[in-house]
C-alpha cells in the first residue's frame, strides 16, 4: 500500500503538471485501479464512514466559474453518488449537514477541495470519517470528459483509492450513468479482492 500510495502521489503531481486531458496520465491513472480493492475491502466485516464532498468541475467550463446548468448538474450527481454508494454496502456515508458552514468557508478559501492540499480531511476528522471521498470531472469538451474519484484516509492522510473513468456527453443522463458505473466498479473490485486467498 506505501508503494501504491508514493506512486499515486506522484501520478497526481504529473497529471496537474500537464493537464489531466493528457490521455497517456490518464491510461497510467487507471493502472493505480488495482490499488482501491485492497483499501475498501481489507477488513469485510467492517463497513468505513465515508464522507463524500461534492463533484467538482475542471477544465473547459465555458466561462471562469460554471454555469446555473453545470452547477445544477454538479448537485444532482453528487447527491446520485451519495446515495449509490450508502446502497452499495461498501460504506456508512456520512451526512455533511453538521459542517457544511466549514466546507463553505473552505471552498471561499480554495477552488477546488480535491486539490487544497489535505484540506478536506478537516472536515472528516470534524465528522469522526475514516475516509473521505473528493471526485471531480474534468470538462475536455462537450463531448469528452473524464471522471476521477480519490478516497483519502482521515487518519494517515494517504490516497487508500483512485481511478480515472472516461465518458461522452456534457448532459444529465451521461454524468449520471459515468456516476452508476463508478459505483458498481468499485463495488466489483472490493467482492474480486474479497475472493482472494489472503
């Protein structure tokens, strides 16, 4: 898992370095995939507290800050990934009502809480998370876009998961249906490495 952690770290730092549409950062993010299964599923009998933060929107947004659609866009798929993953089984989701004036007054402070520098494990140690989870979707086009998700352990501070999906069309159904796979991906890969000799 150090192993796994120091390269995704990298990874990162190359991705914002030359822009997460590079396609070669991206097929080298998916490679990271095998790294999540090991980070949800180490213990089945236990379920983690997951705190999932808002999507968040990068790239081509068409203006400096997104638009009422994309901003309306943003809370329904966040609310359609809360939900999938709390009926997934992987993970207790926490509610963020009981700080969200601190993820407010953090969002005055930084443009993005996926990328703020551990900023968001505040907000998971305020609610007793284990984890929490930061997703974003990076805007190449109105046809292409890319999905990524990371799961950040409260504890140590260390990436536990991360991947990168792909998928076309800037409209509710495509977000959504990028959002119902991202779920059930990770919902497969925690039952395959659940059915690994130890």
């Amino acid at each position: 898992m150090a192993l796994c952690t120091a390269y995704d770290r990298h990874m990162k730092t190359q991705m914002r370095k030359t822009g997460s549409n590079n396609r070669a950062a991206w097929v080298l993010s998916l490679g990271l995939s095998a790294c999540a299964p090991a980070a949800i599923a180490a213990d089945p009998g236990t379920r983690p507290e997951l705190l999932v933060l808002d999507i968040e929107l990068t790239g081509d947004l068409g203006g400096t800050e997104p638009s009422a659609e994309q901003t309306e866009r943003l809370q329904l798929t966040s609310a359609r990934l809360r939900e999938y993953l709390s009926r997934s089984g992987l993970y207790e989701v926490v509610d963020p009502a009981p700080v969200q004036d601190h993820i407010d007054q953090l969002r005055s402070q930084h443009r993005y809480l996926h990328d703020c520098n551990g900023c968001d494990l505040e907000v998971g140690r305020e609610l007793g998370a284990d984890q929490v989870m930061v997703a974003w979707v990076h805007r190449i086009s109105a046809l292409i876009l890319d999905l990524t998700y990371e799961i950040h352990d409260v504890a140590s501070g260390q990436i536990a998961a991360r991947k990168s999906f792909s998928f076309r069309g800037d409209n509710d159904a495509s977000w959504t249906r990028a959002v119902d796979y991202m779920v059930r991906d990770l919902k497969e890969s925690s039952e395959r490495h659940a059915g690994e000799p130890r």
